[in-house]
C-alpha cells in the first residue's frame, strides 16, 4: 500500500482529494489541515461517500501524526506557509514526491531554502501547473513540431496576474522547451486590488516579455468581463483558443481547423498524476526548478508594484 498525503484541504485541498481516491494503485490517504472546519469538511465527504469507493483515509491534525515514510504528498496551503511545511516534512518524514501549489513562495528567499530540502532529501518535486497535462496542449506540441511559436497572448477581463499569469507563463515554457524568462516588461494598473482571500493582493493589467525566442503578452483587462482567449502565433498557422467554451481555431495555409475540446477538472487530474508518479517516478506536472524560475520572474516584477523589493530580496502577499 502506497502511504500519500495531502496537507492543506481548503476547498483546493478537498479538489485533489476527490481526484486522488480515484488513482488506481493501492493507496492509504492521510489528510493534514490544524481547522477544523476543514477536517470536519473532510469528515463529511467520507460519510457521504459510497466505503467500497474510498480507500483507507486518516485526517489529522498535525503533520507529525503522519507516517514517517509517505510515496507523495500534496501541499495545498497558502504560498505563505508552504516553505514551513515542507521544513516540518523533511524533519520527520522520508518523502519520495512532492506536489506543490502555486504561487509556489511570497519570499524569494523561501525558493532556495526549499530547493536545498528538496535536493538534500532526494525528493521529486513537481509545481502543479497543470495546463501541460491538458489533452488540447500535448496535442499542439505534437502537431505543432517542427513550427516555431513565435508570439503567445492570453487576454480576458479583470483576473489576477499575480495568482494566475504563471500558469500561461508555464505553457509557453512548455511549448517551447524553454525556461528562462527574460526582457520582461510590464503595464500594471496604477491601483492595487484587493485578492478574494482576505490579506493578499492582486494586479490588472499587462506583463510582456520572452521565454527562448517566443515572445509573449499576458493581458488583464481592468473593468471588462471578457473570458480569457488565447493566441499561439506560429510560422505556418496561428491558433485561437478559447478554454472557456472548449474551442479551438487553427487557421494556416489551408481550410480553418475549428475542434472542441474539455478542460479537466482538478478532481479528476490528481489521481492520474498520482498514478504517475507511484509507477514511473515522473509526471506530466512542472519540475521545481522549471517552475521556479517562473515565480522567482514573476515575483520580482509584482514586488515592485504591490510588494517589498529590495537588492537582495523580493515580497509580495499572494495566494
């Protein structure tokens, strides 16, 4: 029986519980969250549920009642607790994979530290950025081979940049094979917003810059309701794609190519990313130092704007 765990279960947190109870392999499920309210959600959606269709699940109250060697655990938490978590972790647990949310840290420093723990413990870690694992973003990698990307633009209406904009970050770096952020410009709204969570902040406006030779633009606009749309502007075609309504446009030198498609939802990606990891060690999600280096660019810029930054260290509240 493979012993995982998910730290951290907010309304995220009860998402990738649903999901991983439907991974096919052996497992036995610890959930770790110091609420009670969350525990006692947990409680509920046990006691709701149908027992042949649940796998062994403990929910406790502390991280030092898990077991001491755990196959995969999900840190769900704020971003302004997770570098304590995994420091908790790695002092009395032996982890073989590590699932993190984003925003990964508000502190830049906290990337380092968590780097060393991770390397010092011979941990996998992974960033759940999850768009490379979307059906409709493999394909176009696969079919899009042999065509440079040039130019990447995410637009909508009023979302936040500072919580959402890595995760587009992210699928360029996917769809070009490259990391480095870098000429990263930016046109932020002169006031900062309030985020939904009570204590973080979030940003409008626009970030530009390149990942390799790929040029990208993501855009919030302030006061419009405008769904997020999404263009990949390759050599030989261009690509419109519409999560919203699960559509997608490939106009090149022939006919226009109209497809649906569906987003998955969090419950149903986890157990797969779960099944993943526990039988070939990899998975679909964003290496640490990948991912990394996204937040670290990211965070820098949004310090700056709504943050602390100085020489050495950069700050920002985001959830």
């Amino acid at each position: 029986m493979y012993q995982v765990a998910i730290i951290g279960v907010g309304q995220l947190g009860r998402r990738h519980l649903q999901g991983l109870i439907k991974s096919n392999q052996p497992i036995v499920v610890h959930i770790v969250d110091p609420f009670e309210a969350s525990r006692r959600a947990v409680e509920d959606f046990i006691a709701s549920s149908a027992p042949d269709l649940l796998p062994a699940i403990f929910v406790h109250d502390s991280i030092d009642k898990l077991p001491r060697n755990l196959e995969l655990v999900v840190v769900a938490t704020t971003a302004n607790q997770r570098l304590e978590v995994i420091e908790k972790l790695t002092r009395f647990i032996q982890v073989r994979h590590l699932i993190l949310e984003k925003f990964l840290f508000n502190d830049s420093d906290h990337y380092a530290q968590a780097a060393a723990l991770i390397a010092k413990h011979g941990i996998t870690a992974w960033v759940n950025t999850p768009r490379r694992h979307f059906g409709v973003y493999r394909d176009m990698l696969t079919r899009s081979r042999g065509d440079r990307l040039l130019q990447f633009t995410v637009d909508g209406g009023e979302w936040g940049l500072c919580c959402n904009s890595v995760h587009f970050i992210d699928l360029v770096q996917f769809l070009t094979g490259e990391t480095e952020l870098f000429s990263l410009q930016t046109h932020f709204d002169d006031d900062v917003m309030e985020s939904k969570r009570s204590g973080y902040v979030e940003l409008t406006g626009e970030i530009s810059g390149q990942v390799g030779s790929t040029r990208f633009t993501v855009r919030s606009v302030r006061g419009s309701s405008k769904p997020i749309s999404i263009a990949l502007h390759y050599e030989k075609k261009t690509v419109f794609i519409a999560e919203s309504t699960g559509m997608l446009w490939e106009i090149g030198e022939g006919p226009v190519v109209t497809e649906s498609f569906r987003i998955p939802y969090q419950s149903e990606m986890t157990g797969i990313i779960a099944d993943q990891l526990l039988t070939t060690s990899g998975c679909d999600l964003t290496p640490y130092a990948d991912s990394a280096a996204a937040h670290l660019s990211l965070l820098r810029i949004f310090s700056k704007a709504a943050g602390t930054m100085t020489a050495t260290r950069a700050w920002c509240e985001i959830t």
